[in-house]
C-alpha cells in the first residue's frame, strides 16, 4: 500500500506540473513576442534577478541563455540593493522572476531599476503585484496549484518559470539562427562538445594507413593487416586511388575456402566501392554509420582520394559511446 501511495503521489506531481505548462502555454501572447524582440535586439546584456527559488530558476535559464548566443548574469536581488547593482550597464535589459511580486526585496530593486530607466520584464504568478504593475513586459507564470500537497513549497511556479526560460531561449536561438556550429564554440568541453566539433580526420589521422595494390597477392595483403593491426586494409589503383577494401571477415572466408595466398590477388577478394566517410565529417556521423551497416571500422576518403581509417575504438577512447 505504501509503494502505491509513494507512486500515486508521485503521478499526481507530474500531473500538476504538466497541467500548469499547459494552461501557461495558453496564455502566451503579444508580451511574449516583445519581449523575444527586445532581448534579440538588445545592445548589452539580459541581467536576471530574483530571490529564494526563483533565484535558482534565474541562474539555469541564464546559463542557458549563455549557451545558446544571448548573453545573460545573474544578480541576487538581496545583493542587488547591496551593492551588486553596479553591475548593470547602461544597455543592459533586467528580468525579475517571482512568484509573488511582493517580495520586500524584489519591491526595493524595482524601484532601483526604475531610477535607471532599464527595461524591465516581470516573470512573475501575480499579474496584480508590484512587480508586474512596473514592469514594461511581462511573462505571466502564474499557476492555479503548486504540486506540494500543502500549496505552498514552490513546485509547479518554479516547474513553469524553468519552461519559461526554456521557451525564451529557444525562441531567440531560431531568431538568430543559431545552429550546432554556434552550439559548439560554446560548448567545447566533454562528450557534448566533442560529439559537436571532434572531426573523423581529427582522429583518422592517429591511425596507420593500411593499403596494398591491386596486384598484391594475399600474403601481402595479411602482412599489411597484421602490422596496422585496424581490420582492414584499402586497396589502390595504379593512380593512388581507393578501389577497394579488404577486411579480416574477407580473409578467413577466402581461407576457409583454400585459396593459394600466393596465387591470388588484392584484386579478386576486394569490395568494390566501400563505404566510406569524409574527414571531414563529425566523428559522431562514423558512430551512426557504423551502427546503421553493423561494422566496426570506415574507410576515411574524399572522393577516391583514401585517408585513412577510423575505427569504432577511437570513438570508445573519445567517449561518444
């Protein structure tokens, strides 16, 4: 009975919170477009502000906005009237984000902000508050509920200002067309940047090349593969160009077969137009080829031009698996 009430309780949570983004995501209007527009087109920067929970919400939607192109920070409202409000500049846009609007704190740097003309967005659950009666724009986050079985700990409000900020930042991603290149430079570190920036050439080029010719007989063709020692070896025409490759699985079938090693060429157990990748492909783009055709290693080339092979080892090593 306890587990169930654990997870009837838990249901009800998401319910709730689901149920406020809802009804929010009905009242989205005039005020939300104007305010996209403002912060597209601002000269300095978003400050955010807030106190208690909403403090918490206001520094993740301004790291989030960081991330995606609109430069944001982040000023406490209890340090704001104590000094931290030197750093707004002149060009600066400030977004307060409360529940109430009432806050004795949120109050006093209203009226702060207003002595310096600064535009002021409201994100705020009480359109009949302080705040948003001084605000220029506001983002109305009210819901009818909070999730906690008491309606007070702060739940579906802080559950519908994150999606706000969510719904804020994406919107002015597409504005600028901000797209996975931009996305990298701001994220170049762990798996993330890697799977945004990291090159097949960039780790193909750590590899030995493995390659024969068309003639070559299939000791040579074992010798090569046992020395750079990645599955496989490229087949080159007379010109330098890739005609083929030849893998581990190719030679034990042909083994198995009898074939005289000295008697048979590169040229007659080769796959003819192998897959292969750019190296200038995202390593990550290899990674989904190789699950998609069930393999564990690409040619790397441009065109019929071969540089080298990535194989699915130096992806484990570079932790996008």
């Amino acid at each position: 009975m306890l587990e169930n009430s654990i997870l009837n309780t838990a249901i009800k949570t998401l319910r709730l919170e689901a149920e406020a983004l809802q009804e929010m995501s009905g009242r989205l209007g005039e005020d939300f477009k104007q305010v996209v527009a403002l912060l597209q087109n601002m000269k300095g920067r978003l400050v955010v502000s807030g106190i208690g929970k909403s403090a918490i919400i206001g520094q993740k939607i301004v790291a989030t906005l960081n991330s995606t192109g609109t430069p944001a920070i982040f000023m406490h409202a209890a340090d704001a009237i104590h000094g931290d409000l030197g750093m707004v500049q002149q060009d600066d846009v400030v977004m307060i984000i409360s529940k109430s609007g009432e806050s004795p704190e949120i109050k006093v740097l209203v009226t702060l902000i207003q002595n310096f003309s600064h535009p002021i967005i409201a994100m705020v659950g009480n359109l009949q508050s302080t705040l948003a009666r001084s605000a220029h724009h506001i983002l109305d986050t009210t819901v009818s509920q909070e999730a906690c079985p008491n309606n007070l700990a702060p739940t579906s409000s802080t559950t519908a200002q994150l999606a706000m900020g969510d719904a804020l930042a994406v919107c002015l991603m597409e504005a600028r067309g901000f797209g996975s290149d931009d996305f990298a430079k701001f994220h170049p570190g762990g798996a993330l940047g890697k799977k945004l920036y990291l090159r097949v050439g960039d780790l193909s080029k750590l590899n030995e090349r493995p390659a024969v010719g068309l003639r070559d007989n299939l000791k040579a063709v074992i010798l090569e593969m046992t020395k750079k020692r990645l599955g496989l070896t490229a087949v080159l025409n007379e010109e330098g160009g890739l005609a083929g490759v030849i893998t581990d699985g190719d030679l034990r079938r042909m083994l198995e077969k009898g074939v005289d090693v000295q008697q048979t060429a590169a040229a007659d157990i080769m796959t003819a137009q192998p897959k292969t990748i750019s190296p200038e492909a995202l390593a990550v783009d290899a990674l989904d080829r190789m699950r998609k055709n069930n393999i564990t290693q690409l040619i790397v080339a441009e065109s019929d031009r071969y540089e080298g092979v990535i194989h699915l080892h130096d992806l484990i090593r570079e932790g996008l698996i």
